[in-house]
C-alpha cells in the first residue's frame, strides 16, 4: 500500500513540476530577465566584464527550469506520499481525500509561507555573495523550525482535545503556533541586502511569482494525490458480473 502511495505521490509531483513550470515560465522569468538585465548594466558602469554563460538563459528558462521544478515536485512528491501514509487516520476521522488536502494545507503553511514571511524569495543580481552560506543557512533553518512547532502544535492540539473538545483545541493549538512562530521571527535575524537603486516593482513581481510556482505545487497534491489515494484505499468494485460470482473451491 505504501509502495502504491509513493508511486502516485511522486507521478502528482510531475504533474506539479509541469504546472509550476508553466507558471514560471510566463510570471517569473520575465523578472528574472530584468534582474540579470540590472546585473549586468551594474557591471557595465563599473568597468567589469559580464560573466560567460555556462549555460545559455534559454536552455536555462526552458530545459534547465523544467527539469529543476520537476525534479523538486518528484521529491516532494515522495515525502508527501509517506507523511500522508503515517498520518492517514492518526489526525482524525478523515477520508483520503481530506487528509491530503489537509496536508497539503499544513504543509504550504509552514514549509511555504511562513518562511518566506521572514525570507521571502529575491530575484538574481539581489545580495550580497559574500554572504550566501549564512543566507542559505537561515533560509532552511526557518523551514525547519516551522515544521518543529507544527508538529508541537497537532500534538497540543491532541492533548488538549479529551478535555476541551476538538472546537476549543484546535484554535488554542493553532494560537500557540502563530505566537511561537511570531517570537521566532522576531528573534532570527533579518537580511535585506536589496540594492537601493534596485526596481521594487521587478522584487514584488518576483516574490509573486515565487509564491504562486509553491501554491501550484501544493495545491496539486491536495487536490491530485488525494484523488489518488482515494483510489487506492477505496477501490472501485468491479462491475462486471462474473466479478460477484465466488470462486469455486478447490
């Protein structure tokens, strides 16, 4: 069964790393091309000399991108199809289908949102390279942290539940989470290394775009995966009539 279920997690990740690559393509690329067009007008006044492309911007917008996304939703894919195995019936009375979307939901919020909340997405030419470990290291630590106090949070949400009920619960626990994750963006530190004479219009439409490539991806799995996964904890009895007749024994 789970073998079942991490096949058609990882095909709802294609799927995913399509859509999302489509929307990219038309939303996001354009400010990147803005982006790498300020870079090298930057390096033009200062006398440098662009840096040659390994890999041309059109192999990387069209083949490099798809494969990046696709090779992402394929990995995510995975991962939601063996949480989705571990939490089906443990966070209540739901059907396959709720409980992806559900997922798909908690994990948007707290893999997604919050984290960019805090660190959202900048386009290229924007930070400073001297600084990209520490960057990196506080973009997936928030992540990280946000899953932690999730999962603090359902297991509250559990605890409380026999004594408040699941309508008294669930908002306290939901509570604790947006008090715990405002104390831990206050107190990780905050980067902003967006150049002054950088187009804010091309940063908002940026994040935008960031933004909804994630929102196309999960979106996916709670509507897609749970189809399947519907499927496959309730198949379809086979309507054939021969199908109802038992087999003789022996």
């Amino acid at each position: 069964m789970v073998r079942n279920l991490l096949i058609r997690g990882m095909l709802t990740g294609v799927l995913a790393g399509v859509l999302a690559w489509v929307f990219a393509w038309v939303f996001g690329e354009p400010e990147v091309r803005n982006a790498i067009a300020f870079e090298e007008h930057e390096a033009s006044a200062h006398g440098d000399h662009p840096e040659e492309e390994i890999v041309s911007r059109g192999v990387q917008s069209t083949i490099g991108m798809l494969t990046g996304v696709g090779v992402y939703g394929i990995a995510i894919g995975g991962l939601f199809a063996l949480v989705f195995a571990f939490a089906y019936g443990r966070i209540g009375p739901f059907r396959p289908r709720a409980t992806a979307g559900l997922l798909a939901l908690l994990g948007f919020v707290t893999v997604i949102v919050v984290p960019f909340l805090k660190y959202p997405a900048n386009p290229p030419a924007v930070g400073d390279p001297d600084t990209i470990g520490r960057r990196t290291a506080l973009y997936f630590g928030m992540p990280a942290l946000s899953v932690l106090l999730a999962a603090a949070s359902v297991l509250l949400a559990r605890r409380l539940t026999p004594r408040l009920g699941v309508w008294n619960a669930v908002p306290l626990a939901v509570a604790a989470f947006v008090v715990a994750v405002g104390v831990a963006m206050w107190a990780m530190p905050t980067v902003n290394e967006i150049p002054a004479e950088f187009s804010a219009t091309v940063v908002w439409r940026f994040r935008v775009a960031s933004l909804g490539i994630h929102t196309i991806i999960w979106t996916t799995f709670g509507l897609v995966f749970g189809l399947l996964a519907e499927r496959v904890l309730f198949p379809v009895a086979d309507p054939r009539p021969e199908s109802r007749v038992p087999a003789a024994a022996g």
